[in-house]
C-alpha cells in the first residue's frame, strides 16, 4: 500500500477522514508583498487553529507553505505532534513576484536537485520531508522562471514520485502549467490545479479534469471574490459530468483575519460545520463528499 509523506514520517492513509488539501499553518511572505495579513507568526495562535481542525473531525492538512513564503519545517513539525494532526508540507514555489534571486541564477536541473532532497531527505537539510511539489504562475501569464521551476517540479516529481500542486492567479494558465508538466512526461493523474474556483468557468473546470488532473476550489466563504453558491453550482456541474473523483475542496485560509486562532474567521471549522452541510442541503450525496475530502486526497497523495 502506498503510503502518504507527512512532516513526521510515512503514514498509511488507512483510517483517515477529513482532509483539507491546501492550507497555511505558519507562513511569512518576502518584504515585498506589504500586505502583512498575510503573515501567520504566531505559533500559538496556528495551533490553536489546527487544534480546531482535529476538533472539527479533520484527520490530515497538507500545508503549502513554500520555499518563497516563509516555510518553517520545524514548526510544522512540532505543531503536527502537538495536535495530533499529520500535516504534509511542500517544496516548491509560489510565483515569480516572490521568488529569492538564486532562482535565477541557479540551473533548472540543480533547483529540481533541491527539490528532491527536500522529498527524499528532509528539507533544507533538517529531517522533516516534504510530501508534494508546488509550482505557480501568474495572472494570465507564465514568467520565464514559473516557466523554469514548474519544469523543476515536473522533473523533481520524476524522480521522486511526490504530487504536484499547482498554484494559479486567480484561476488562470492552469492548463497551460499542465502542458509544461506534460512536456516534462508527468502523468497529470498526480497534479492538483489549485484556486479554480477564482475562475468559476465550468468549461476550464472540464478541461483540467478531462487531462486527468484534479480541479482544486479552496476560496470556500471567500465571498469577495465568488458566494458560495458559485462554487456549488460549479462542483455540481463537475460532478454531473463525471468528474466527482477529480475535485478537491479545501479553504485556503493563508491570512491571519481568516483565522479563528488569531481572533479572525471563518476558520478552519467552516467547511466542516457549515460548507459540507450546505453540500448535503444543495443535494450532494455523502458518497460524492467522501470523494472530494477523503478518496481523492489520499489517491493524491499516497505516492510513497
């Protein structure tokens, strides 16, 4: 059985429940992005957060906090161990506005080195193993060093066999990140297309899950950006076409006024106790909903 790669150590995925597929737990954003709620710092107030997580039934996270945003494998680490809450961090980038300079001065194929030994061994150097891959692009654009490290990631995965998320601006160049992984031979059963639903475009939706990756929607409660109607009437639309095992749901909740343990909401406890009994009251079968948060994580993420 193929097991999944958390921050301490292979796990089966035998017995889990909720998971959420794409969440920030301690995160700090490079100087140039000045909106600074988009740092979490506090450890305490995170893991009063993912305490919350666990007391709302959730059985695994997998953080996406990556290279260029702040990630702190220990603290992942010892939070995980103090909720009792397997959390799966990555490797990987964000997008090109926050990238370090030495992704550009370093080879493509020496970035995807580091990439596999942040899978393989432990991350920079530590014994905490990351469990996916993160590329991203931006608005309606690829920037010639997403171009570099989404190939970095594809030949990382190769190698590794670790998942793939990709991060998109506001729901856009999602396929055409799925072109640059195809080109580098991933089989896109292992690629997650994240923040679709920025981009409510059932069409788009259709596209990803007719290539074999998974359409990923986490701005759940987000209401400035799309109602949670939206997003419904999107999943349902995916899953009376067929696609109900090539969607994930998950809240992204990567600001400090998003979150319960820094006196922000909705929380990590909005899916549970409200979003997922929408589901049910807008007529999604619980055998679909298993799917979203438990069969399709795992199928995901147990590569190793």
């Amino acid at each position: 059985m193929a097991l999944i790669r958390t921050v301490l150590g292979d796990i089966e995925a035998e017995g889990l429940g909720l998971i959420y597929t794409h969440e920030h737990l301690i995160t700090c954003p490079p100087a140039v992005q000045k909106d600074r709620d988009l740092e979490l710092s506090s450890y305490e107030c995170s893991l009063r957060e993912l305490t919350i997580f666990k007391q709302c039934g959730g059985t695994l996270l997998v953080e996406a906090t990556t290279l260029d945003y702040g990630r702190d494998p220990a603290a992942m680490a010892r939070m995980s161990a103090e909720a009792s809450v397997p959390v799966v961090a990555v490797s990987g980038f964000n997008k090109a506005a926050y990238f370090p300079l030495w992704v550009e001065t370093t080879p493509l194929n020496q970035i995807a080195d580091k990439l596999v030994r942040d899978v393989v061994e432990g991350m920079d150097g530590g014994p905490h193993k990351a469990g996916h891959l993160k590329s991203g692009g931006s608005y309606n654009f690829i920037h010639a060093l997403e171009e570099k490290t989404t190939r970095a990631v594809g030949r990382a995965h190769k190698e590794t066999g670790a998942p793939i998320w990709l991060h998109t601006e506001a729901g856009t160049m999602g396929l055409e990140m799925l072109d640059l992984l195809e080109d580098e031979g991933v089989d896109l059963e292992a690629v997650v297309v994240g923040h679709s639903d920025r981009n409510p475009d059932p069409y788009y939706h259709a596209a990803i899950a007719n290539r074999g990756a998974t359409v990923q929607f986490d701005g759940v409660a987000k209401v400035k950006y799309h109602p949670d109607s939206t997003r419904i009437a999107c999943a349902k639309t995916l899953i009376e076409a067929g696609h109900a095992s090539r969607l994930m749901i998950s809240g992204d909740m990567g600001r400090a006024s998003y979150l319960a343990g820094y006196g922000g909401g909705p929380g990590f406890a909005f899916i549970a106790t409200k979003f997922i009994p929408r589901m049910r009251g807008e007529g999604i079968d619980d055998t679909v909903i298993d799917a979203i948060f438990k069969a399709n994580p795992v199928r995901w993420l147990a590569r190793f």
